[in-house]
C-alpha cells in the first residue's frame, strides 16, 4: 500500500526562508528559485523519489547545494526539511532533525556529505535512536 505524502508549494518556501532572514539576518531575495521550484514538483514523483526519506534528501540538497536564495540556503534546508517531516507525520524526530542536520547541512554545502550518505543520515535519524557505529566513521572520514 502507497502511504500519500503532503507537500508544500514554492510560496510556502519564500516565506519561510524570508522569515528567516528576517529573524537571524542575511542577504534577503531569490536567486534560482525555479531550481526549487522544480525540486519540489520533482519530489512528488514517486518513480523518480520512490521512499519519504529520498523526498526528503532530494529537499535538503536542493535548497542546500542548487543556492535558490542569495542568503540562507543552509538555514532554510534544515527549517523546510523539519516542516517536511512534521507535515509528513514525523514530528517526533523533527527536534532531532535540527539538531544533527545542523553540522550536516555545513558538510554538505561544502561538499564532505555526498548523497548516499545523506540518505543514510537521514534514514538515521529517522528510524534510529542514534547513529550507528559505521555511520559515525563515515561522517569522521568525510568531515576530518
């Protein structure tokens, strides 16, 4: 059975990520906000992100690494990452999530975080109660 996920639209993005800006400060404005726009109609394809856990690394990256707005990228991946998964019905790891992801995010934009490895930091936080061992070396060979 197909579970049905709820999503949110390129405006919701905007205003969240303004408000951001206008809460901790930053450059204010859009820069490739089609590349997010794009991404968020991407993810409801279930053939291209099959499991919510892909839905929502393809969301992280996307605002993360495609930079639609000129400030705020990383902050606004984490805030719109954890409104995915509270909306979704994954409000218990929600807390979790910002809090891992916050380092996480950094590596990523830096490129020390490659897909793979968000997918299972993300499944992680998911679905266990903390990293796993070779999940922790993976992170400390990627950061170090």
């Amino acid at each position: 059975m197909n579970r049905e996920f709820f999503y949110f639209d390129i405006q919701h993005a905007i205003n969240v990520h303004d408000w951001i800006i206008q809460k901790s400060g930053g450059l204010k404005g859009n820069r490739e906000i089609n590349l997010l726009d794009s991404a968020l109609t991407n993810i409801q394809n279930d053939l291209y992100y099959p499991s919510f856990e892909e839905k929502l690394k393809h969301l992280v990256i996307a605002v993360n690494k495609f930079h639609p707005f000129n400030d705020g990228n990383k902050r606004s991946c984490l805030v719109l990452g954890a409104y995915f998964l509270e909306i979704n019905g994954y409000d218990f790891c929600v807390e979790k999530f910002v809090i891992e992801m916050e380092n996480i995010v950094v590596w990523l934009a830096e490129g020390r975080i490659d897909d793979d490895l968000l997918l299972d930091i993300i499944k992680s936080i998911i679905h266990e109660d903390e990293f796993s061992e070779s999940l922790k070396l993976k992170l400390i060979e990627r950061i170090i």
